[in-house]
C-alpha cells in the first residue's frame, strides 16, 4: 500500500470526524460524557460486516475508526483533566 493512499485514507476517517461534530453535533463536551467504553463498543459493532446496512462495509470502518478516534481524544481529556494539567501531552512510546 503507499503512502498515497494511506494518507487518502486517514483523510478520509478525519473528514468522517468532522462530520460527526459539524453534523450530529458529536462535540468534545458530548463525548466527554460517554466515560465506560460506550464510542470503542460502537466502533467494535460497526466493524462487523453486516447484511443489511445503509453504508458499505468499508464506509462502516471508517465510521468507526473515527469514533475510535473520538475515544482516544477523550481518554486523553480525561487523563490531562486527572493530572490537572491545561495542555495534552502526547505520550511518549
């Protein structure tokens, strides 16, 4: 696969999170009140093919992907908010 085409895709999953929040007003504070893995559990349910879907199989990855994303942006509020600090850090692998 190249890079081309990763990036289109990871573009593609940014613009499904845009459209979360423009759109069905998926913001920081909504997400911030789902606390026990409901957004992880969504993208696990869409990530299994299904038979009878409005979206393709592949456009239910990229939706899920983008509120996996939406999980990790929290969990990374949540332990800035923990430490008392004002800014994210990303951390260090």
């Amino acid at each position: 696969m190249s890079d081309a085409h990763t990036r289109k895709v990871t573009e593609e999953v940014f613009a499904e999170r845009r459209r979360q929040v423009d759109e069905l007003g998926y913001t920081e504070t909504h997400d911030d009140q789902w606390t026990n893995g409901q957004m992880s559990a969504v993208a696990a349910r869409l990530s299994k093919p299904a038979t009878e879907s409005e979206f393709t199989y592949r456009q239910r990855l990229v939706i899920a992907a983008a509120y996996l994303i939406a999980e990790i942006e929290r969990l990374d509020r949540s332990a800035t908010a923990e430490r008392g600090e004002e800014e994210e850090r990303v951390p260090a692998w």
